[in-house]
C-alpha cells in the first residue's frame, strides 16, 4: 500500500472496532454528566497515580514529551467544554468563549513544535521510526496557518437538548477536513507506525460524529476522542507498535514528498 503496509483482514477489522469504540464512549458520555465526570477527570487521576508511570515511562513508546503533554492538553479542552456546558451563565463570558479556541491552539502548537523538532530526525527517535524532512517544515507551516484561520469563537452557544452540548457554528466543514489533512500529515511525520489508529481511525471517529449524528459540535467530539484515544495509549504503549494488530508506516519518501510537493506547486 502506498501509507502503509500490507494490512491482514483482522488489523483492518481491529481498526473499524477501535473507530466505533471511540464513537461509542464519545457518545454516551457526552449524554451522561456523571459518566463524563468519571471517564475525563476521575480516571485519568487515577491512571496518573497507578498505571501510567509503569505503563509509559521512559524507554516505552510513550516515554517521550509530547504524548504525556497531549494527554493533559486534550483532557483539560474537555473539562474546559463541560465546565462551559454545565456551569450556569459560563456560557456567556467572553473571556470564557475564547476557552475554546485558545485549547485548540494549544493542541496545534503543540503538533506543530514536534513536526519542527523532527525535522532533523533520522533513524530510531524516541523508540519510534521518524524519517524527518522538508514535509515537516511544510506541515508546520500549515499548523500555523491552522491557529491563524481560527474564527468565529463568540458565537459559540450550548444546545437547549438534554445533552448540553457545545455547539461552534462558524467552524466550517471546510476548516475541519482542512485540519484532519494537516494533523494526519502531522502523525504520519512524526509516529508513522502509530499513524493508522493515531491518525486516520482517530480523525475519523470525531469527524463523523460533527458531520452525521451532532453537527456543529466538532471540537467537542474532537476532545473527548482525541483524550480517550491518548487515555488508552498511555495504559497500553505497544498496541499500536508492536501488538498483532499494529500497522506499520510503508516509510514510503514518495508518501511523505506526496502533500510536500503538491504546496509547492500551490506556491510557484
């Protein structure tokens, strides 16, 4: 395959399980107060005080920087979005409204400091396999010009139905797959072999959900995914690296030069 290789039938069953998996758990619990409760703040206490340090500490695949950064960074999107479903009158703070966006920020910047920072990788970084080059910088860039294109955060509202959930009007569709493009590019850059569930499975389960069953709602989808996602990850470091249901990166140059060279035609 042309992103990956060659992928047995029960790797690709496991990858429509690990999608529906996450839309299932997003789905009940952002129709559960206390069920959300549970899974985004009492859990994850828990799993920081007995589980992860053993599971991801340094010399696993998530013994590095970003995915413990990631984790907490995602998290604290998702309290910040129930604080403003659930609290009454904090849906109508300004300051409050900018939440969003600046958490959303954040999760880019992040993204886009590592794709700089592998750049000038080669070889085994981290326990992972990261072949950097100028797609890295290019995929920064287009990070960047993510954060810029952010708009429209005072216009946030919480829906009147049962669920409460955060609705963003002015994030546009064509934003979204715009983003999903760049943080896939991001992943395959820089966790390759990780990039099947990590990216694309990933992208998938919160891009579905805002398009399909709660429109307007993206980024709350994408939080919530995206902190179950780095949850399990952390608790199980070698699923997507070298379990039987691990899907290896093709390593393919043609694959990382492919988005490269399209900007720069873009740009000539």
């Amino acid at each position: 395959m042309f992103l990956f290789e060659k992928m047995p039938l029960n790797v690709a069953v496991m990858g429509i399980v690990v999608l529906l998996g996450l839309i299932f758990v997003n789905e009940i619990t952002r129709r559960s107060k206390p069920l959300a409760i549970f899974t985004y703040l009492v859990l994850p206490i828990l799993l920081t005080a007995f589980a992860w340090p053993k599971t991801s500490g340094p010399g696993t695949p998530m013994g590095y920087w970003f995915p413990w950064v990631k984790t907490y960074s995602a998290l604290a999107g998702v309290l910040g979005f129930m604080a403003l479903r659930y609290i009454k009158g904090l849906d109508k703070n300004k300051w409050m409204l900018a939440f969003p966006a600046f958490i959303l920020s954040l999760n880019i910047l992040e993204a886009v400091i590592r794709d700089f920072q592998c750049f000038s990788y080669n070889g085994i970084v981290d326990g992972i396999f990261i072949n950097g080059g100028p797609w890295n910088i290019i995929n920064g860039i287009a990070g960047i010009l993510n954060i810029i294109t952010i708009s429209g955060w005072a216009g946030i509202i919480i829906s009147k139905d049962k669920s409460k959930d955060m609705i963003w009007p002015d994030q546009l569709w064509f934003w979204i797959i715009a983003y999903d493009l760049w943080n896939f590019a991001y992943v395959y850059n820089c966790i390759p072999d990780h990039s099947f569930y990590s990216g694309l499975m990933l992208l998938l389960s919160c891009t579905i959900p805002a398009f399909f069953i709660k429109k307007g709602a993206w980024l709350q989808h994408r939080a919530q995914t995206l902190g179950l996602w780095t949850m399990f990850s952390l608790t199980f470091p070698y699923f997507a690296e070298t379990s039987q249901f691990a899907v290896k990166s093709s390593h393919s140059v043609t694959a990382l030069l492919a988005g490269y060279q399209e900007i720069v035609k873009l740009n000539q």
